[in-house]
C-alpha cells in the first residue's frame, strides 16, 4: 500500500499491547516511588541509588536490544528482556537488604526496556510511515500517562499491601505482557538485518 493510499490507523489490539509495553519503563520507575521512606526504614539507606541502577540497566538494554532485534527479529530478545525483568521484579520483591534491591533494579531497567525498545521497531515494521506518525503518538500518549498514574497505584498497593506487592504487580503485569506477546503479536521483522 502506498502512503497516499494508506488509511488512518484505527484502534488496534496489537497497539494496545505495545502501549503495555512501553508502559512497563515507566511504571518501573514511578510506581515504587512512593515506597522510597518505608524501603529506607526496612533495607536501609541508599535507595536512591536503586533508581540509578535502574536508568544505568535501561542504558546498556537500550544499547543492546536495538541491534539484537534487527538480528534476530523482534520476538527473540523481547521474550528474553520480559524474562529478565519478570525474574528481577520477583527477586526485587524479596530484597532483604539495599545492595541486593540495587542489583534487581539494574536487572529489571537491563531487561523493562525491551518493551520501550522494541515496541517502536514493531510499529515501524507494521505501519506505513503516516499510519506510524499516528502509533507513536498513542504509545507517546502512554508513556506520558504511566508516570501520572504509577505513583497513584503505587500508593495504593504500598498502603494495603506493603511494598513487595509493588514488585510483585509488576511481575505479574509483565509476564501477562508477555503471555500475549507469545499468543497474538506474530514475528514483524520479514528480512533479518
């Protein structure tokens, strides 16, 4: 279909899967948030630097996913980043102490940002360059949403249920993401690079 031809993008399952996605970095950082006091009383000082660790995992994830997902394709390091941050959000949930907790949060950004990664080549594999325009700004309108509405939620589960059960929705919210990676979203790369 030529770009002239191309209609608007309508509401797709497949885009709200990849706004999920993109949501995961930023409800990563914004949800625990709220915890920060109650995390400093019980494994100690320093949580500030579990936020650090988790921009510096983001980083080097950034650097690596790009390349392996033109590689391989985009299922492959999906799955595997969603691993990593699944498996850190479960061992973060069960920290007994700060150092270890800084060490999950490096694992969870290293392996949450596939999502934000990957979820824009997918779009640029998908869409003809006018229908993408209109993709970016629905994920853009959630990347802007989840840090408004992350520390709310955040508050929620910290109060009622303490702050492990933030780590664990977290686990649970990606591993239904990649629940449904593997079920609906097919292979969008055609030709490896």
């Amino acid at each position: 279909m030529s770009e002239a031809n191309a209609q608007p993008l309508r509401f797709a399952p497949w885009l709200l899967l990849l706004g999920a996605l993109t949501a995961i970095g930023p409800l990563s950082i914004d949800m625990y948030l709220p915890s920060f006091p109650t995390l400093n009383q019980e494994l100690g000082a320093g949580v500030q630097l579990s936020l650090a660790s988790f921009f510096i995992g983001t980083t080097f994830g950034q650097i690596l996913y790009g390349s392996l997902s033109d590689r391989f394709g985009r299922k492959p390091p999906l799955v595997i980043g969603l691993t990593i941050f699944i498996v850190a959000a479960f061992l973060a949930s069960h920290a007994q102490n700060m150092h270890e907790l800084i060490i999950y949060r490096f694992f969870q950004g290293f392996g949450g940002c596939s999502g934000m990664v990957i979820a824009r080549a997918i779009v640029r594999d998908r869409c003809q360059p006018s229908q993408a325009a209109q993709a970016f700004s629905m994920l853009l309108l959630v990347m802007g949403l989840a840090p408004i509405l992350a520390p709310i939620v955040g508050s929620y589960f910290l109060t009622q249920w303490g702050w492990q059960s933030i780590f664990y929705f977290k686990a649970i919210f990606a591993s239904l993401c990649l629940v449904a990676i593997m079920s609906f979203i097919p292979e969008s790369l055609q030709q490896p690079r």
